[in-house]
C-alpha cells in the first residue's frame, strides 16, 4: 500500500465532522433518563466532570447498599456414606 499527501480539501472534510463532547456528562444524562429522582444531577458540562463528582453522585447508590434475594433454602443432604472396600 502506498502513501500519499492529502490535499486540504480532504482534510478540511474529515476535520468538519468532528464534534467535541461539550454538553452534559454522561453520567449526568443517564440519571436524567432513568432515576427516580433520588438523585440529583451536577449539571456540570463535560468537560468540568471528574471522579469525585461521580463518587458522590454515586454515594446514596451505596448508602441504600444491594436488595438481598432470599433463596429457598435446599435440603442439606447428609454425610456421604462410607463405601466397603473389597480386600483382595
């Protein structure tokens, strides 16, 4: 395969459709979308949106902590039984 130059106009193409994420962080749109509104969103833009905002927008996720799922609880099955060896 061989190499060559583009010409401005392709490059000014390719570089036209380029967008840069300046709205609403992600995590941001996500509890806009699915949250009950037990949380609220930091309406920071993109851009501002770091790890310690999202450690507290994630911090009364974790307080409430995981639903537990009682199981039915199965019959314990008992010991093994010893099987006799055959002496030869």
């Amino acid at each position: 395969m061989t190499q060559r130059d583009m010409t401005d106009d392709e490059l000014k193409g390719m570089l036209n459709h380029i967008r840069l994420n300046t709205g609403f962080s992600f995590p941001d749109q996500l509890i806009q979308d699915f949250m009950d509104g037990d949380i609220v969103p930091t309406f920071k833009k993109c851009l501002h949106f770091n790890r310690e905002d999202f450690r507290t927008l994630l911090h009364p996720i974790r307080k409430k902590g995981r639903k537990r799922i009682e199981r039915p609880k199965t019959e314990k099955r008992g010991k093994p039984q010893k099987k006799s060896r055959r002496l030869k």
